[in-house]
C-alpha cells in the first residue's frame, strides 16, 4: 500500500495541503520501520446523522464526550471510506428487508424506500437535500523521543463540508470543495496522544450541476441522495521531527526500453523549532525483490522549512537501469513492477517513510496522416514503442451508493480479461487507490479523464473557487495515478476545456510530474494547446453490424459530414471511439428474474417503447437515437424485423422504432424475446470490436480504438453495459469475448457502402509474440445443413498487434426457397487452426438481404430495409418463414479442481456438447448451478462468479465443442454442480455436473476453440508494420 503526501498549496486559518494519498491499513504504514507510524485510515466506525435529527452543533459533536445517541453506526468499506449518506443507511437496515441491502434494486424498491430520483444534476430529493453529520473518533499516538506532528488529510468530499477537531472548527464548506482535491490540516496543537479524539464533518447535498464533483448523468438511475457523503478515506499522517511528503519516481526511458534512467523525488520538511540535520534514505528492488538500488543523502533544514531531495543518474549512477523488466498490458506480456522505499531519520531514529510501486513502461500517442472521415487524422497510442488497438468499455462506481469492495473489483477485473479487453475509461469516476493498483497488476489501461454535462463544462459560470478547485483536483488525480503503469492518457468529454481549465489542469499534472498523453476533448474537436483530438463519440442505440464497418461520411462539411452539427460524430469503425454501443442490453432470464418481476417483465416484452425503470434514468417514454436511452424500443424494433416477433402471432414490425404501446400485447413470450435478444446482442457487438481490429490497417482514417459504452453500471440495467450488476454475462458479454480473443479469426460485414473490405475473412493477433504456422478455413451452409462452398488460406504468420485482412472472399448465396419458404439466412463457419489443433472458431448468420440505413441527421441511422433472419425461427412459430425445428443436442460434464486460474477460482466444470442430431443447434449456451444430482436448486442457484472459455456456439451434426466454466468451489456451498444446457432451438436440459464419464464426441471435435494463445512478452517496437504485414500475406496460400 502507498501514500503520498504534498506540498504547502495555500495558508487558510490551519495549514492547508493540496494532496491526494493512497490507501493504508488502519493501522501504522507496512512500509514504515517497526514502532514508525506514518499515515493511517481513519477506518473502522463512524456515525452518521441527518441535521434535521439533532440540533447540536459542530463544536459539541466534534468533542470526546459527545455521545451519538441513536445516530446510524457505519463501517468503513473496503477503501477505508465512509460511503454515501444511503449507504449508511443500508448498513442499518435488515438485509432482506424490502429496503435492505439484498432487496433494494428489485423491482422499483429503489423508489419505494428512497424517495424518487432527483434531476441527473440537480440536488438530492427532499429526504436528503440538506446538511449530514459524519462523525469518528481516533488516537494519535505518541513519538519515540517526544516529537510529533500530525496531519489530517481529506479528500472525495461529495458535496461541500464544514470540519472540526476536538471542539475547533478547522474549516467551512467555502474550503473543502470538490469530489478529488484533498485538504491537508497541521492538527498537532489539537490532539492529545493516546487519549480518543474526535472529528466531525457537516456534510452539504450534493449538487453536480453547481458543483466541481460528479454523478450518473443519464447513464442509469441518479442516487437519491446524489452521493452525499465521503468517496476516500480520512487520512492520519504521524511522523517525527521530519516529514517526507511526495516520494515518487520518475523514469526516462530508451526508445528501446534497452535502459531506464530513474529519478527520484521527495520533500522534507522540518517541523521543529530549530535547525536539525536529517538523513534521506531511497531503495529502489526489481519486481522479485532483489538488486537493491541504495541511496542516501544528509541534509540541514531550518526551523520549519521544506527542501525538495532529488536522487538522479547524474549523481547516482545506479539509476541508470539497463534492460529493466518492462511493463505490458494484459495480452502482450508480463506486469512486473518495481518497489521504492524511501524515508528520512535523524539521529538513526527513522521520522517518516513511504513505500510504492511503480511500472517501467513508455507511452506515446500522435495522429495519423488526414484521412477522408479522420480530416485531422486518428489518434493512435503506443505502448513501448509497440502500436496498439485501444478495446475497453467505460466504467462506472461498482455500486450506486459508493461501498467500495475490493472483491468486487477483482471479480470485474476477471470479467473485462475474458472479454479480451486491454482497457476502460473513467469519465469522472475517479477510484480509490487499491483500484488502480489492481488495475496494474492485471495490465488493464486506464483512460482518464473529466466529467460531462454538468458543471465540469461549464466553465464560463466557474468562480475562483472553481478554478482552484479544478488545479487541485489535477494535482491530486497527478499524484494518485503518476506511478500506475496502467494509467495512459485522460481527455476532457463531450465539449473542450476553457482556457483558464486547460490552463489549470495541464499545471497541476506537469506539476506532479503526470506526464501521460492529454487530449483536447472526447468529440472529434480540439483547443489551440493540444491540438485535435483524432477521437470521437456516439452512436448510442442500436445499429445493425455492417454499420460498424461503415465510412459513409466525409470530412466535416457538405452533404455527409462526418463530425458536423447534428451528424457529430458519424460513421462506423475509424479514428479512436471514446464512447460508443449498439444500445439496450438484455440480460439472460436468469439475471431478469433478479431484479425484475414477472409483471415487469411481461410489461418490458408487450410495450418496449415505454420507460423501463432499469434503462437509463427510466423516464422517457418514447423517441428514437439519443432521447431513447429510457426504453428498449430500439433495439425490439430490430428484433422484430429482423428475427420476428415473440408474440402468438406474427405481427408488423414497426418501420422505424420505438414502435407503439401494446404493439406486442398477443400473449407476448419473455423467453423468446430474450433469445433473440442474446443473439442479435451477440451479433452486433462482435462486429463492433472486430470491424475497429480490421480498419486498424488502413491508411486513410484509421480505427485505433474502441470503448464501448459502457463496462457496467451500479445497479441492474437494461442499457450499455457488457455484464451485468450481478455479474451476469449475456450475448453483449459473449459476442464481445469472440471479437477480442487473443488469436482470432473473424468475418468483415459487408459496409452500407462499396468497400474492398466487404465480405472478407481477416486474422488478428493480439498476443505480445508472433503466431505462426496457421491457416483459416471458412464454410458457408444453407438452413438445411448444406455445405455451400468451401475455402482455405495456409501459411499465415501473425506478428504480435497484427491485423492480416482480405484473405478470404465470402460470396452472398443465391438460396432456393425450402417448402415454398424464401430463404434469406444462412451461416458462416470459420476456422482458425494451428497444424490440426482448431485455435479458434467463429460463427456467424447472415442474411442475403443487407441492412440498408438512412440518416435523418444525427449518427444513429434508421434502416430503410433491415436484414431478414426469420429463418432462424421455427415452423410452428412463423409458418411463414421459420426453417429452424426445434433439436436435441448431446452433454457431458466433468467437474475438477484445476490450479493456476485467478480471482479466487479453483473449480472447473467442463461440458462437451455433441450434435447428434441432424438439424444445427444454434446458439447453445451452458451455465453451472447449484443442485443435487441433475436437479439445480430452488430459487437463484447460478453459480457466479464465475468464468467461460465460450459461450452460445453453435454446432453442425457430427461436431463437438467444449465449455469449461471456471469458479469458486465455494459458491457451490455444500450442493453439488448441475449444469443447465439450452439454445436458440434447443430445449432446456439438466445434467450432472460431474457424469465420471470420458464425453463422446462427433466425428468434428474442436476442443474449446476460444482463440487462447500463449501471451509470451512482447518485444518494444512496432512489429506490425504495413511492409512487414504485406510481406507475410503475400506468403499465404488460398484455396
């Protein structure tokens, strides 16, 4: 654990420190000497009241012999963070109970315990719209050898807030501002040694549209109480005669990463009343602990004076690291981090110490060459020297009311790498510190970077406060997030800085020695400091998958800008996309049952077009693009025409959505809904992250990056995210796993418009080493089964990032009608291969008629015709279209204990599932339960967390895949594990979990074909250049 501490930053009526720190034990630093306290959590209980409940003041609250009778008792959670005013709350309320912990999303609970949600950035609603008392008691325990001074630190204030100590106001809420600066107050005179003493702060509501802080904006539902409340635990910081603030390190690496020149830096401040000499003291170990890099230097400092201690190569040549171990992200190599410990002592007796971690990596970023869509080029970013396509989502708070868990996080962390995923994005969600240090450990990329729509742009209405309030959040953001390798680069959002913001802002990071890529705003625009942007927003609703592969836009202005007005932002797969998704997610059953009621869900299926609670902010009823965040209608309209209708009988599928109330009213089908919900989920997300993987190659307008919006979402939601609030994992989840596996071969859309790229088979490798020796083989079938043609590339090697693209060419069928049915659906089977071992497989259903979008001025584009695949429907249940019976499909499982696997796992059920029938069983999908025998238990008995190789394939008679699912053993409890089987045709079944059988496979055995590939560690430098994938491609051989 690390803490940092900072620089005098301004002289209130106490000393006041601009700093952020990171997170310690409540109790005395692990990095500090035996008997050395440095900085402590204020963790533990609190207590929390509302101002209306109790008419004493600050003063008497803050003494020792305040008794808070019948106020709420709260732990600190996983951050040594009190949380939110409702999280308290919660803490006191039964868990089962209607308003508890364990029932407060159901249904709309929310509401009916909590009051209806305030405006997106508007103040609480009226239960907690006014003042709250936090309030804790602590000791500060005396020095060895009498000297001591103590520093209270306080930061992630959400709202405004007044502060006492022991009776003394040390603050008022014009000071202590802002959801990220911290306020730093010399309380030595204030407290007593071992005896309790006691702090209180009055906390203010919340307000994100008058204040420098932060909310959900329309992403989900608001909290009811805005947050209220403290996000970072209170900080004690105890050191002797002299203080050591701001240790960190600061590296200057070979453009090889062959060396490293090493810095480091600290401030010491004497806080005695005479001059006093002290000994600084730095180690720097690689990441097993060993090679000590030892320095000291003796230095004299006044009384109360502060001296910056500098160690660097020039004088110290030890700094000079040749080939450090270097970091990488998650799929290219290993995430070795290295250790500073640094303190300073006087007269052998150590004052104070820190201790960090730090990674040794380079990033760089710059812009493409201007393009066609990309007019100031695409903004590409490198990582040690190595170019990379940027995949993640955008992430939100884990939960609504701030109860910070680092399990949950580690549990996250396992869900964004199966995905396949290299990054995400915090708009604003700035984390506690063991965030970010997870995120180094499992090589996760962190884009960072401000809020929009509330207050953060609107600078013009900004006061002097606010603009000291946005340098400090800079100079504590720079400081938390200066020595995480995972942290890369931040931008601003939908609309650029201010001068004076920008201004603010880049001070406090160069100040700190932040020194990561920044960038001018999240749109497509850009500021005369930092120049254009290369990146852009939006769409936010549904679109069909070729539309990712889409370039129909050109520059800026005429007919078809790209980035213009009301066409902000248009087009498929180029330049690097901040935030962009195919709209509503709809979880599987299982996860529907959590939160939603059968009459919610019956409702969700019979007027899609209306507000669902669970989408957005649940409150508009109606509209299409932007302003249909709050419904599902959307997307019901493209299943409708897509994949047919769930009710009775067929009905018209609206032309354009949402569609009307009641439209879907004929004994409409929850269960057929959500199936094809999951694939054309599937469907769409998979062609999103592979069209920016295959565009990454071209010279005009390069795709460079997608964030998917959005990762997740604090409570359940029915919009955006890639799994679920209870770790539910859908079609989004499945179909973006596929896209970003590691060696992966996948199929281009055919673009709205003429393209090269149409209908091609590309290979990605996204591994840190090249891949060789493989070939691709791609069969196309009609609804009957029937081969349709057959081809095959050999020879392919793939260096580490490379995209090898037009290999093959996929022909779009003519098909007979079958039975006096048009067939319009036919399926694409591709094989990527490794000698005769299948490394992974990828099917696709396709439809011979395109999805041909409009555009009526804004980047979400109508359909004027929509890709026909009811086909895929049964006989009986579209007469005139369906070609898919219903079918039966063969399963195995083998539950064993397996060794290696992460976040807690240890158990693996693996499942072979083998066709025998003669019809394709479509979309197949397993999931471990809890049970006995071959009967899952009653009620919620998924196992999850849980981990899969795959998901929903799909299987041809005579063919075999495995699923290995992977999870705690202690989510099974003291059940055994029943493994439930079901498909888009294929009825549900239960079997054992653990048959103490060898699984019978077909005639076509594919393994688990999940595109794994050994990482290696990357080589710095750029592998993948244009001439080198040239030169491998033309070595391929096509048959």
């Amino acid at each position: 654990m690390n803490r940092r501490f900072r620089n005098v930053a301004a002289a209130l009526p106490v000393l006041l420190v601009s700093s952020l720190l990171a997170s310690v034990p409540a109790t005395p630093s692990s990095a500090s000497p035996a008997g050395v306290e440095s900085t402590v959590d204020l963790a533990g209980q609190w207590q929390v009241q509302s101002s209306t409940a109790t008419p004493d003041t600050g003063d008497l609250i803050s003494r020792r012999a305040y008794s808070p009778r019948g106020w709420l008792s709260v732990r600190t959670n996983d951050a040594h963070a009190v949380g939110s005013v409702v999280a308290a709350q919660l803490q006191n309320i039964p868990p089962d109970d209607q308003c508890g912990a364990n029932n407060i999303f159901y249904s709309q609970n929310l509401t009916t315990c909590q009051g209806p949600q305030p405006d997106a950035h508007g103040a609480p609603n009226d239960q907690y719209n006014h003042p709250w008392w936090f309030r804790t008691e602590f000791s500060a325990h005396p020095r060895p050898g009498g000297d001591r001074n103590v520093v209270l630190e306080v930061r992630g204030i959400m709202g405004q807030a007044d502060l006492w100590v022991n009776g003394v106001q040390l603050a008022t809420k014009d000071v202590i501002q802002g959801s990220e600066p911290e306020y730093t107050f010399d309380i030595t005179d204030l407290v007593k040694g071992n005896s309790p003493n006691a702090l209180a702060f009055q906390i203010y509501p919340n307000v994100p549209g008058e204040m420098l802080t932060q909310d959900f904006n329309d992403w989900t539902q608001a909290a009811r109480d805005q947050n209220t409340g403290i996000k970072y635990p209170v900080r004690l910081h105890v050191s002797d005669t002299f203080r050591l603030d701001d240790a960190h390190v600061v590296q200057a690496n070979a453009a090889d990463l062959s060396s490293s020149d090493l810095t480091v830096k600290g401030t010491v401040t004497n806080t005695s009343r005479k001059s006093r000499t002290a000994t600084v003291n730095a180690t720097i170990t690689d990441p097993r602990g060993k090679h000590p890099i030892n320095l000291r230097k003796t230095i004299t400092l006044g009384a109360g004076e502060s001296r910056a201690v500098v160690f660097d190569p020039g004088t110290d040549s030890a700094l000079h690291v040749r080939h450090p171990q270097v970091w990488w992200p998650y799929q290219m190599g290993d995430q070795p981090l290295y250790t500073l410990a640094m303190n300073v002592s006087r007269d052998r007796q150590v004052s104070d110490s820190d201790s960090q971690t730090f990674g040794i990596r380079t990033i760089t970023s710059w812009l493409s060459s201007p393009g066609s869509q990309a007019y100031d080029g695409s903004r590409w970013f490198a990582v040690n020297g190595k170019p990379f396509v940027f995949r993640g989502g955008g992430m939100m708070d884990q939960d609504m009311f701030l109860r910070y868990s680092r399990e949950n996080i580690a549990d996250q962390v396992q869900l964004i790498k199966s995905m396949g995923l290299n990054g995400l994005r915090l708009e604003g969600d700035d984390q506690p510190d063991d965030f970010y240090e997870q995120m180094d450990r499992a090589g996760l990329l962190i884009y960072g970077g401000f809020l929009c729509c509330n207050y953060w742009e609107e600078g013009s209405r900004w006061t002097a406060k606010d603009e000291e309030t946005n340098y400090r959040t800079a100079v504590a953001l720079g400081r938390q997030q200066r020595s995480h390798p995972s942290v890369v680069f931040y931008s601003w959002s939908d609309n650029v800085p201010s001068a004076s913001q920008e201004a603010g802002v880049l001070r406090g990071f160069a100040e700190t020695d932040f020194s990561v890529p920044v960038m001018a705003s999240a749109e497509y625009k850009s500021t005369p400091t930092l120049g254009p942007s290369g990146m852009k927003e939006g769409p936010y609703n549904w679109f069909p998958p070729s539309y990712a592969y889409s370039s129909n836009c050109k520059g800026r202005t005429g007919n078809d800008p790209c980035t213009s007005g009301e066409f902000v932002n248009r087009g498929g797969a180029w330049a690097f996309q901040t935030e962009s998704s195919p709209g509503s997610t709809i979880p599987t059953k299982d996860s529907l049952d959590r939160f939603m009621t059968p009459a919610d869900q019956t409702a969700l299926v019979t007027s899609p077009n209306l507000a669902q609670f669970n989408s957005g902010r649940g409150e508009q009823s109606s509209g299409t693009s932007y302003s249909s965040f709050q419904h599902v209608g959307v997307l019901a309209t493209a299943i409708c025409q897509r994949y047919g209708t769930w009710t009775a009988t067929p009905v018209t599928c609206p032309t354009n959505p949402p569609g009307a109330t009641g439209l879907y009213s004929d004994n409409p089908s929850v269960d057929d809904f959500v199936r094809k919900a999951q694939a054309i989920n599937y469907e769409t997300v998979r062609a999103q992250f592979e069209a920016y993987l295959d565009h990454s190659t071209r010279t005009d307008s390069p795709s460079t990056g997608l964030v998917y919006w959005m990762m997740n979402k604090p409570m359940p939601s029915l919009l955006w995210n890639l799994y679920g609030y209870d770790f539910d994992q859908a079609g989004t989840f499945f179909g973006a796993k596929k896209a970003n596996e590691s060696l992966h071969v996948y199929y281009a859309h055919p673009a709205p418009e003429a393209d090269p790229g149409n209908r091609t088979i590309g290979v990605s490798n996204l591994t840190g080493q090249t891949q060789s020796g493989l070939s691709v083989t791609a069969r196309t079938y009609d609804m009957r089964g029937t081969v349709l043609t057959t081809q095959s590339a050999s020879g392919i090697t793939m260096p580490s990032q490379g995209v090898m693209n037009q290999l093959l060419t996929v022909p779009n069928p003519t098909l007979p009608d079958v039975d006096g049915k048009p067939q319009r659906t036919y399926f694409l089977e591709l094989l990527l291969k490794r000698g005769g071992h299948v490394v992974d497989r990828n099917v696709y259903w396709l439809s011979t008629v395109n999805d041909v979008p409009t555009y009526t001025g804004s980047a979400y584009p109508n359909l004027a015709t929509y890709g026909d695949l009811r086909n895929l429907q049964s006989p009986s249940s579209d007469p005139a279209n369906g070609l898919l019976p219903s079918t039966t499909i063969r399963a195995t499982a083998v539950t064993h204990r397996q060794a290696g696997l992460s976040d807690g796992q240890d158990t693996a059920t693996d499942v072979t599932l083998t066709n025998t029938s003669g019809t394709v069983a479509f979309m197949v999908r397993v999931d471990v339960h809890r049970g006995h025998g071959s009967s899952p238990g009653p009620g919620d008995s998924q196992v999850r967390p849980a981990s899969y190789s795959d998901n929903y394939v799909t299987l041809w008679p005579g063919q075999s895949q495995t699923i290995s699912q992977t999870y705690a053993a202690s989510e099974l409890g003291r059940q055994d594990p029943v493994v439930t089987v079901s498909g888009f045709n294929v009825p549900t079944m239960n079997i054992s979990g653990d048959c103490h059988c060898v699984a019978r496979v077909g005639a076509e055995n594919f393994g688990t074909a999940n595109g794994y590939a050994d990482a290696g560690n990357a080589t710095p430098g750029v592998a993948n250049t244009p001439e080198t994938m040239a030169s491998l491609k033309a070595r391929v051989t096509v048959s």
